[in-house]
C-alpha cells in the first residue's frame, strides 16, 4: 500500500510498517508514483490546496487529514474516497491555548505587554477559581478544557447539541437551553465545529446576553462568532480569539484595534504535542487498512 505524506519528519514519526510505502508530497506537482497511491495524508497548513489536487492519485481510497474540522473538504473528496479527520490529536493542545487566553485576559497579562516600562495597577482581577465558565461545544476537546478547569476550582456548564451525563460536570445542557444559561456566565469558551448550522452562531442575541466584562474565547472557528457583533460588544465584552473571519486577518483590520480584543494568528493547535499524536492516528490507521479493519474518525 502507498502512502503520500507531507512531511519526512511526519514518514519518520509514523514509522515503517509491514505492507506499507511512503512517499513524500506536499500537494504541488504530482507524487512520485501517484497511480499508486491510496491513502494521502495531506498537510496541516495546506490541506485545501492538497485536496484540489487529489485528482492526481487514481487509486486513492483514504484521505487523513491532520484538522479535527473538516469544514470546505466535502466538496472536494473525489468519490469513493473515505475522508477522516484528527479527532483527538490536538485536544490537548487546544485546550491548553484556550484555558491560557481565558486566564491571560482574566488577569489582565494584554494590558501589562502595553504598559510594558510602567508599573501598572492590575489588583482585583477576576480569577479562574469561583468564576463560572461556559464551554459551548462539549465534545472531545470541550472535555479536555473541563479536566484542565476541574483543578483550577471553575464552576464548568458543558453545552452540546442535545443534552446528557457526563461524568466529569454532571449534566451536560442541550443548545436549547442556551438563552437561559448566558446571563451569569463569567467565561465562554467556543468549540463549536463550523457548519451552516453554527456558522455566525455567536451573534448579538448570544453576546448581548452576556454580562458586562464576560470573557469569549474563541479556539473553535473564525466563522462561528459573528465578526461584527464582536466588533459591536468589544469594550462590554472582552475577547481572546485564536481564529477569526476573515482569517488570516488582514492588517489593519477593525478587530486588530477593538478595545479589550487579544488575537492569536490560529496557532492554537500547533504545539510538539502535536507530531506525537498524529503519528500515532496514523499508524493506527494504516494498521487498521493492512488488517482490513473499520477505521477510526470517518467522515464520509
């Protein structure tokens, strides 16, 4: 079985397998032996331009992509290709970028870079402990948000699209009930997946609910908080956003110049943590395709 990699780093990491050949591409030109090719693996950074050029590989079966979303891919799976995502793989990292943001912007760590040579007065900072924190999202990586807010003695509200038990914050509430659950929330986290249905979710009726100097967190999406309802309820609300829309966001954007908006350039994800973990998905799954066993995280 061939398999196209972006990276030697990545072939490296996976590993050799029995039944099982690399080869190197990072989606430009055609692979070497792309007849041949049955399973790609495109890159992290460039994974729509790789897709676009997938009708190079006529024996393709398996697409695995590095991104736990998988927004603008569908279109582009040639048929009979079996997409999969990284579900899992960048959880902790993710996480991590968005506990950090949530406490950075707590504690007031924008105002002290700017006022960077000055003693600033930043007492009676709003902590993470006692503060009620929304994670709107709860899936695999909202989960991994919560264990990191367990210890930090945050009083944790999951939302998903239906409500269940969790093990870890008890009920989770089902979206329906979001309206209700707004209103005293210190902290929203958003993890939602960007779809038609959650695309421009976080509007003004979602932001205007929240009270003053409540703190969104946005590791999920550019596209899943409305850019000009931020725009409006930035000053009210503060912001820490590690995607946007437009994303990349052009210089001199609005969004740039917000009062009390902190904006990481979507490196939320991008840590060491993560080669380990994909490789491990990798392998897996290519394990999985040498036994003939079902594989794990099939989108389509």
């Amino acid at each position: 079985m061939i398999v196209a990699v972006p990276t030697e780093e990545l072939r490296d990491a996976v590993g050799p397998l029995p039944g099982v050949e690399y080869v190197v591409w990072d989606g430009q030109d055609a692979p070497s032996r792309a007849d041949e090719v049955e399973v790609c693996v495109p890159d992290y950074r460039t994974t729509i331009r790789t897709m676009r050029a997938l009708d190079r590989l006529p024996a393709l079966r398996v697409v695995q992509t590095q991104l736990a979303g998988y927004d603008g891919q569908l279109e582009l799976l040639p048929d009979g290709v079996v997409l999969a995502n990284a579900s899992g793989v960048h959880d902790d990292a993710t996480a991590e970028h968005a506990v950090g943001l949530a406490v950075a912007v707590l504690r007031g760590i924008p105002e002290a870079v700017r006022s960077h040579g000055h003693w600033t007065n930043l007492w009676d900072r709003r902590s993470l402990a006692d503060s009620r924190v929304l994670i709107l999202g709860y899936g695999s990586i909202g989960r991994s948000v919560a264990e990191r807010l367990v210890p930090m003695r945050a009083e944790i509200t999951g939302v998903a699209s239906k409500a269940r038990d969790d093990a870890l914050v008890g009920r989770v509430r089902g979206v329906d009930e979001l309206p209700a659950l707004l209103g005293d929330q210190h902290v929203v986290i958003v993890l939602l997946p960007l779809g038609e249905a959650t695309r421009g979710f976080v509007d003004d009726a979602v932001l205007g609910a929240l009270p003053d100097g409540a703190v969104v967190v946005n590791v999920a999406r550019g596209g899943v908080l409305d850019t000009d309802a931020v725009l409006r309820h930035a000053g009210r609300l503060r912001f820490a956003l590690d995607v946007t829309d437009p994303e990349p966001l052009p210089d001199g954007h609005p969004l740039w110049s917000a009062p009390d908006v902190l904006i990481t350039p979507h490196v939320a994800g991008g840590t060491t943590a993560m080669l380990p973990r994909i490789a491990a998905l990798v392998r897996d799954q290519l394990e999985r395709l040498v036994d003939g066993r079902p594989l794990r995280n099939v989108v389509s």
